[in-house]
C-alpha cells in the first residue's frame, strides 16, 4: 500500500452517467491485484475529508483506470477533473479475489460498477467462462465488448428488457443452470454489485453449491482498517459471528462468511 499524489490523464464520458478516469499512478499501478481498490481524496472539497473507494478497472504500467458514476458530492465533483490536475490515492487497498480453483469453470456476476470491478479479474484467469451483467437499463450495461475481446461469453439481463433478457440478473442466472443440468462440473462464482444482488446470489450458491466469492460495497471512512465505518458480520469458528473490516479483511468475501440475515 503506497500514498501517492497522482496526475490525471484525462477523463471521457462513457455511457449510463459513467466516466472512465485514467490517472498516472507509478507507485501504485503495477502492484494492483484483481478486485482490489483505491481510495481518492477528491480535491478542491475541503469540507470533506473522506477519501472515496473506487475498484481498479484496469492497470497497465503506469496507467491506472476508473470508471464511475456521479452518484453524490464527492464524484460529482470528480467529473470536473481535467488533465494535469493532481489528487491523493492510497492503493491498492483490501484483499482482492483468489484466484480460481484448478478444475472449476469461471462465472462473474456484475451489476452497475461491479462491471469495471471483475474486469482485470477476467483478463488475469487461466480460462474464460461466463459473465452476467445486470441492470435497470441498457446504458447501465457496461465493458461488454471489453470482455468478450478477452474470449468470455457475456449474457445481459435489464428490468425494462431495452437489452439482453428482461428480468433480473439472477434470473437469467437460473436459465444458464436449468440449461446446464446435465453438466456436473464444479464451478466458481465472482459476484461484484449491489447488496442485494449480492444476496440473491449468494441463496443460490448455498443451495446449488458453488464457490461464490463476492466483493461488498461499503462506506468506507478511512480504507486503512483504522476507523471501523466499514464493518460487517461475518461466521465465526464457535457458530456465532464477529465483525470484520471490508477495507483490510475484504472487500471480498466467500459468500457462506457473510451473515445475511444481520445485513442491511
Ligand atoms: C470497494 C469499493 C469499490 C468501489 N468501486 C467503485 C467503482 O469502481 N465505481 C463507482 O462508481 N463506484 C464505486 N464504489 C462506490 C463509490 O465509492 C461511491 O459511489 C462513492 O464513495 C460515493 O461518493 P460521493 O461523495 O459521490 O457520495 P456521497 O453519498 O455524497 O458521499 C459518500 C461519502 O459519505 C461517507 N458516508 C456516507 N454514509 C456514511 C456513514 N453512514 N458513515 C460514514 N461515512 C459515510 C462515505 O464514506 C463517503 O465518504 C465503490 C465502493 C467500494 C466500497
Ligand atoms: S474504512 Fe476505516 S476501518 Fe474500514
């Protein structure tokens, strides 16, 4: 983990609200590990000192990318960002996702930013697989092409059907498995979105058996496991839970950990 104060590149306008940030990142760029994080201290908010977390979409030499929404104060004030402006990140930050087990066959589960969050995951495994992407609505589907450059087979579910099948993602989820009964293969989820996508995907995993690992999404006040925002309950060894960190001790987690019906 390295403090640094870092360039920006430039930034484009994506689609669906996003905007793909690219940032010159030497210090940390080339030690980021699939599913791990940076947190940005956004400048020109001096009422506001919390650093915000953003996944790392891709990391290439020098070069790190972001790709996010306007959601808020802080990354509302990201989208004014412009080349040559300079902002504080600590990085690469939390725990990332193991890699696959040999023999298991690779799915991803994505919603909103959980997209850009599996993409170096994706580039990084010994084998392609299966990515699902969900969304309310076409312009929130995003790096289809990216990943299917890469060999993945992307299938897209929108509530309002305006691209792939209308539904949830997990309903399209349940179509690949009814599809795929007769194959016994074990295999090996990677879930990044939403908390109740999350969760949805965890009942099938538990029920169906797979190895599910999930990357959580948490307020996160300091990213270094000092201030305790980010907690969340976790199984432990006696039958009962305790809390964990999701900055140090996650963000990912295999889904069996995770205390659901304590959840939010
Ligand atoms: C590991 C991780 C990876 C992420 N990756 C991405 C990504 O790749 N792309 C993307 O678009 N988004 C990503 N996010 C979400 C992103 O961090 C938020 O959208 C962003 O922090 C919102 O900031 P804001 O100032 O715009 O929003 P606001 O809601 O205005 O402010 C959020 C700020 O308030 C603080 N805060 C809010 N509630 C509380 C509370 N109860 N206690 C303490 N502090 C609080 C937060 O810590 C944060 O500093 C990620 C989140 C996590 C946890
Ligand atoms: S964000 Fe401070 S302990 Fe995790």
């Amino acid at each position: 983990m390295q403090y640094e104060s870092v360039k920006v590149i430039h930034q484009d306008e994506v689609h669906g609200g996003y905007r793909l940030l690219w940032l010159n990142a030497p210090g940390i760029a080339p030690h980021v590990e699939p599913g791990q994080f940076v947190h940005i201290r956004v400048p020109h908010m001096e009422a506001s000192v919390l650093r915000r977390p953003f996944s790392v979409y891709k990391a290439d030499g020098s070069v790190l990318q972001i790709l996010y929404k306007g959601v808020g104060k802080g990354t509302r004030t990201m989208t004014y960002l412009r080349p040559g402006d300079t902002l504080s990140l600590i990085g690469p930050l939390g725990t990332g996702f193991p890699a696959l087990s040999p023999g298991n066959a690779p799915v991803l589960v994505a919603g909103g930013y959980g997209m850009a969050a599996l993409y170096l995951l994706a580039r990084s495994m010994p084998v392609q697989g299966i990515a699902f992407f969900g969304g309310q609505t076409a312009p929130d589907i995003l790096c289809v092409d990216e990943f299917e450059a890469l060999g993945w087979e992307v299938r897209i579910a929108t509530e309002d059907g305006s691209l792939g099948e209308q539904g949830l993602v997990t309903d399209v989820i349940d179509a690949w498995w009814t599809e795929r009964k007769d194959d016994a293969s074990p295999v090996e989820v990677y879930a990044c979105g939403p908390n109740a996508m999350l969760h949805a995907v965890a009942r099938r995993a538990m029920d169906r058996d797979w190895r599910t690992w999930v990357s959580v999404d948490r307020n996160m006040g300091c990213g270094v496991g000092a201030c305790l925002t980010c907690v969340l309950r976790v199984r432990d060894e006696s039958g009962g839970w305790e809390w964990k960190r999701s900055c140090t001790e996650g963000p990912v987690f295999e889904c069996r950990e995770i205390c659901w019906d304590l959840e939010k």
